[in-house]
C-alpha cells in the first residue's frame, strides 16, 4: 500500500494547474522531514501559497490530512467520504455565488449601456 506522501505525488502529477503543485509540495514536505504528518505538510504548503484556497476549504483541506493516515483503511474510508459531501457542498455554493454575481454584473452593464443611450441622446 503506498504512502501517504506517494499518493499526493501521484494524484499530483496527474492534476493540472495549482492543485496539482500544492499536492507535490506536499508530498516534498512529507519526505523533507521523516514522520512529517500529512496535515503538517499541507499546512506549510498552504502557508506558502496563502491565496490558492478559501478558509473554509483550507480549513476542510487540514481536516483530511489530519485523518489521512491516522486510522484504519475502513475509518479513512468513510471520514473521505463525509470531507467529499462537504466538498461538494461548498462547490455547490460557490457556484450559486458566481452566478449571483455574474446576474448582478450582467444587470448593471445593461444599466449602464441604457444610461449612456440615454445621455448621448
């Protein structure tokens, strides 16, 4: 079975973009220091890149490397899948935002256009 450190560099690798490099670092971290806990690692990534992730998603991020690990394989299990469930929800969430945001943005560009319609007339 691999290590924890080994599987943030699998899963790293195979991302793209910000989230793949975090995991990398993190798996660097992990091997930087023998017996480094995986929470440990992701909170130093996450202190060097202060601006990749929300508080709640790096609060949530420190929740699974604290249980990553740390219990048996059925007990990791299904504590990934309650962290997954929360995921999802602040997915769902942010998306909702982004488009209120993009009605809102939308709506005022027409205000504004109408504005000048009115102005130049």
């Amino acid at each position: 079975m691999p290590t924890v450190a080994e599987l943030f560099e699998t899963v790293g690798k195979r991302l793209d973009g910000e989230v793949g490099r975090f995991l990398e670092g993190a798996a660097f971290e992990m091997a930087a220091v023998s017996g480094r806990s995986p929470r440990t690692a992701l909170k130093i990534r996450m202190e060097q890149d202060p601006e990749l992730f929300g508080p709640e998603e790096r609060g949530l991020i420190l929740e699974v490397g604290g249980c990553l690990g740390r219990y048996d394989p059925e007990g990791q299990a299904r504590a990934l899948k309650l962290y997954q469930s929360r995921l999802e929800h602040l997915i769902r969430e942010s998306e909702e935002n982004l488009r209120r945001r993009a009605k809102a943005s939308m709506t005022a560009s027409v205000c504004a256009g109408l504005a000048w319609i009115i102005i130049l007339l």
